[in-house]
C-alpha cells in the first residue's frame, strides 16, 4: 500500500498503521463472548472505578505518590490492585480506604 489510510471501508476492509507501515485487513466484529469469568473480571473493574471515585483526597494523593516517576497513574494503578485484591480473595472487597502496600 502506498498511501495514508485509516479506518472501516464499507465494513469490508480497515486501513491502519502500524509501526509506520501501512496494512489492511479484513474488517471484522470482535466477539463478546460472555463467559462467568469474563463478567467477574468486568464486575471487579466496574467496582473499583467507582471505589476511587468514592475514596477521599488523601487516599487518592497516597495512590498518586505511589505511582510517580512510574509509567500508570494513580488512579490506573489503584484500579489494577484493587482487581488483583479481589482476584486473590475469592471476590471479598478490599478495606476502605483502600491504601497502596
């Protein structure tokens, strides 16, 4: 391919970029499957988004100053704990405030 494309065509064929090279595909619809375990897992983030948005300024800061100087936020990072809290205790909740280790 020689010229810059991006997007669906006629839900025939996607044009992207990757890496600076130019490819298409095959358009196609991901599947959702729906497994128990995909809807634990998307239950589990569901509730530690809102957890954060319920936690107080200086649970948030504490989380914040975890991540500094690290690739995710404070926020992203309070997420993945709080879903590998819940992973590892059969589903129980973690402490509120939930605070980094």
């Amino acid at each position: 391919m020689s010229i810059d494309a991006s997007g669906a065509f006629a839900d025939t064929m996607v044009y992207a970029k990757w890496k600076g090279i130019n490819y298409s595909r095959q358009y196609a619809i991901p599947s959702n499957p729906r497994t128990a375990n995909q809807l634990y897992i998307r239950d589990y983030f569901t509730t530690a988004v809102a957890a954060w948005q319920a936690e107080d300024q200086a649970t948030k800061d504490a989380w914040n100053q975890a991540a500094s100087g690290k690739p995710p936020s404070g926020f992203n990072l309070y997420v993945g704990e709080y879903v590998s809290y819940r992973m590892a205790n059969g589903g129980a909740m973690p402490p509120s405030p939930f605070m980094p280790s």
